[in-house]
C-alpha cells in the first residue's frame, strides 16, 4: 500500500490547521523581492567576491550561489544527502566551506563547483564553520553537537587540535577580530556560543589538544544562536531567550544593551553606516533597531516561517530563512524612509469593481430565480 506525505491526509488540530492556513495565504507576498529556493535555507552568507550574490545553506543538502539582482542560480554544489547548517570561505574566497548533519565539513571550488576535501573528526552533526590563519597555516574551525571545537589543516585535511568546554552543542564560531595579528605569530581568538548558553572564547594555539577555555561568558539564561562583532570589537548575541544583546569588551562584556523579541531571536548584525542593528526572528520578522538607543524603528515583514540568517550586500540586508525563500530590504536612508511611511499607513479596503456584485452567493440564486419565473 502506498503512503502518502500529503499533510492534508493526516489528523490535524484545528489550531495547527489555522496556521497553516495563514502561512498559505501569506507565503504569496512579494514583500522583498523573494527567491523562492524550495527547501529551508538554514546559512546565508555574502558573495565573497563582492558581487551582488548570496551563497545559501539548504536542508536538502545543497550550496547555491544566487544572484540578488535576477534571483538566477549560478551554481550548485553538491555532494551532501543531509541538511546543511552553516557557511564559510578560505582566506581568498576559492573554496567555500559547509557544516553537515553527516558530522562532516564539505569543500567546494566557488568558481567551478568542483567538490574538494571533506573533514571528519565529529561525532555529531556540523553546526558553525570559520577559517582563519595560525602561525602562518591556514586553518578551518569548526564547532558540533558534540560540543567540540575542531582544527583542521585546509591543505592536507589534518586534524590539529580539539578545544573543548562546552557542555552542550556549538551554534556559532566567529573570530574575535581584535585578536587577529599580522604575520606568521599570529594566534586568534575564536569565540563559541553554545545551547548551554555559554558563550566561550579559545586562543587557536596549534600546540595545546584539549585545551580548556578561558571564563564562560554567561549573558543569556538558554541557548545564544548568533554572535557578531562590530566595528569597535564589542560582540552582539541572539538569543532563544528572546533577546538581542551587545556585550561591551571595555567593560568586561557586561550587556549596554538589550533588544526584546517576542520570540528566539536567530540571527543579529550591525549596519554601522546608517547605525542600525537588525535581527532575524522566530516569528517570521526582520528588525531594524537604532543602534545608540535601541528602538525599533522598522519591522520588514515577508517570511512566512522562521527567519534563520542575515547577511549585508553593500547597503541591503538579505533574509534567508525555514519558508525557502531569500529576501532583500534596502538600508539606504531614502528607502528606509519610505518602508516606514508604508507601513504606518492604514491598509486599503479594495474598491468594487465595474461588474462585482454586492449580492451574496445566495441572494444571487433568489435573484436567478426570480429571473426565471418571470
């Protein structure tokens, strides 16, 4: 006998068939100019090249490079059979980098596709990649479920070191970027958040195995999703607590600020142009807070599921999220201007048209009826 994966042949509650409802009648918008990419989209990362172009993580386990402009894919990188989590590129954007649910990290030429390496050492799914440059080598980080923290050699896909201190899985690796040194001394800070709410930081010696972390951060009560430094070195988190925090490194990373979401916020950056900080959501919106006050200014509102990633291209913020689709929303001051005014404006009831009846279905029945008698 064959199965079926129609929803609509199993028992739903009235409240899960409402929401799908809702989703169904919203997931039509044009709110963003949406590329619609089918599968959940759980990483997005900037062209590194500086093109007007995105690369995205997908669940059906596939990289895309799309353009903004067109919404064309221009290539496709293949390989996983799993979801993938994350995104990241070496140092001079040849090869882009993607954390797997298979335990693995994938390897690609950006130009050709062309799967390269793949690096093995977690015993539980990928979730934050990022590369980095160590006593002249460079080198991938990457972070589990398993809580580890992993090194590899990009050249030879040599496992170097395991950092370890988490208690519970990795959701994000960023380096600190006051830490980064010129020259073949260099050893950076990578900083780890953790769904044991921990925020971590580790000096990347290749010499030390094992080696335990520095003082946890402890800013949030659960799981922190998202870190991001700004441009003064102090570190932005998101939060399933529902906020948005920035931690003030000149202050011994005590919060400064605090933006409250009705929902796990995902994803946080900072547009230090026009002074904004904007930030993904649960609840299917993408914020835009003043940075020196931390007011909500703007709410852009398209997703039809949970938002998952952000990435700035020149003065846009790029959307991606669990619905399939990419969105982009201008920052440029004119156009923030007038997604305000938009949005304060009361929605208008649509007209009657020439032809449109006022009757309903069955007055329109009496009324034909009625016709036919006579």
């Amino acid at each position: 006998m064959s199965q079926s994966s129609n929803r609509d042949d199993f028992f739903q509650t009235t409240a899960s068939l409402e929401e799908q409802k809702r989703k169904d009648a919203k997931a039509g918008n044009t709110h963003g100019r949406p590329v619609n990419l089918q599968s959940k989209i759980l990483a997005l990362r900037a062209d590194p090249g500086g093109a007007r172009a995105v690369f995205v993580a997908q669940s059906g386990g596939t990289v895309r490079r799309v353009l903004l402009e067109t919404g064309e894919t221009t290539t496709v990188y293949k390989g996983p059979t799993a979801p993938l989590t994350s995104l990241c590129f070496s140092e001079d954007g040849k090869l882009v980098f993607a954390g797997c649910w298979d335990k693995k990290v994938w390897s690609w030429e950006v130009d050709s596709g062309r799967p390269m390496k793949r690096y093995e050492g977690h015993t539980d799914f990928v979730k934050a990649v990022v590369t980095a440059r160590v006593a002249g080598e460079e080198v991938l980080v990457s972070g589990g479920a398993d809580a580890q923290i992993i090194i590899f050699n990009i050249a030879s896909g040599q496992r170097l070191a395991v950092h370890k201190g988490h208690a519970r899985g990795i959701q994000d690796l960023v380096l600190d970027p006051l830490s980064l040194e010129v020259g073949a001394a260099s050893k950076p800070v990578v900083v780890s958040a953790g769904s044991d709410r921990e925020i971590r930081r580790f000096d990347l010696s290749l010499e030390s195995s094992d080696q335990t972390a520095l003082e946890p951060l402890l800013a949030h009560e659960t799981s922190v999703y998202r870190l991001f430094f700004d441009a003064d070195g102090d570190l932005w988190t998101a939060s399933a607590d529902k906020t948005s925090k920035c931690l003030v490194r000149d202050d011994e990373w005590k919060p400064n600020l605090v933006l409250e979401h009705p929902d796990f916020v995902r994803d946080v950056v900072v547009y230090e142009a026009g002074g904004w900080v904007v930030t993904a959501c649960r609840d299917e919106e993408v914020r835009v807070w003043s940075r020196s006050t931390g007011e909500l200014y703007h709410t852009f509102s398209g997703h039809f599921e949970e938002v998952t990633s952000l990435a700035f291209v020149g003065s846009t913020i790029v959307s991606a999220g669990i619905d399939g689709t990419v969105r982009q929303w201008s920052l440029r001051p004119d156009e923030l201007r007038l997604a305000v005014e938009q949005a304060r404006k009361p929605p208008v009831e649509e007209e009657n048209k020439p032809g449109d009846s006022l009757l309903t279905e069955e007055e329109e029945r009496e009324l034909a009826e009625l016709l036919e008698d006579d």
